[in-house]
C-alpha cells in the first residue's frame, strides 16, 4: 500500500524542505507537519538539527564549538539517551580541564 502522503509527492517535499532549513527551524516544522507527510528521514534529520543548535548555543557558552557537532553525530548514532551521554561526557572533559 501506498503512503498517504506520497499521492502529491508530500513526503519528498517534506523531506526537501527539512533538509533546506536551518538547524533551528527543522525541529519546529517537522512537528508541524501532519504525520502522514513525516518520514523517518525528516524526523531523524530535525532530531539531529535540534541537538545540534542545543550543541552549538551550549558550546557558545562555555567557548567550546565543537559540542553541536558531538551531540550531532550522537543523534545520528541513536537516540536521546546516548546523546544525553554523549553531551555529559563532553561536559566532564570540558570541566576537568578547569581542575
């Protein structure tokens, strides 16, 4: 059977139109979307852009701009236990480095 969405190619706009957007606005549109034009694609690329910018302003605050790509890699690897691991372990090197 075919996806709803695809009847007027939905999907493949969706999915154009999150990869075109900038990291902070991905998350916001993909959720706006209904979920029968959402692929997994497009939620997988929102989920890494929203952690990603959480990364990046992180980072901007401590003076570290590698944390977006860290917890953006994470994301792609699973979900958000691993990145929650991930941006922890990032924050224990950034701290000890003080001590």
């Amino acid at each position: 059977m075919k996806h709803p969405g695809e009847k007027y190619n939905l999907v493949s706009l969706v999915n154009t139109i999150v990869f075109a957007l900038p990291k902070d606005r991905k998350i916001t549109f993909t959720k706006a979307v209904k979920e029968e034009v959402r692929s997994e694609e497009a939620k997988t690329e929102a989920e890494k852009g929203f952690f990603e910018e959480i990364g990046e302003v992180i980072g901007e605050i401590f003076g570290e701009k590698q944390v977006g790509k860290v917890v953006g890699k994470a994301v792609d690897k699973s979900k958000v236990g691993k990145v929650v691991a991930e941006v922890k372990k990032f924050f224990e090197n950034f701290f000890r480095s003080w001590w």
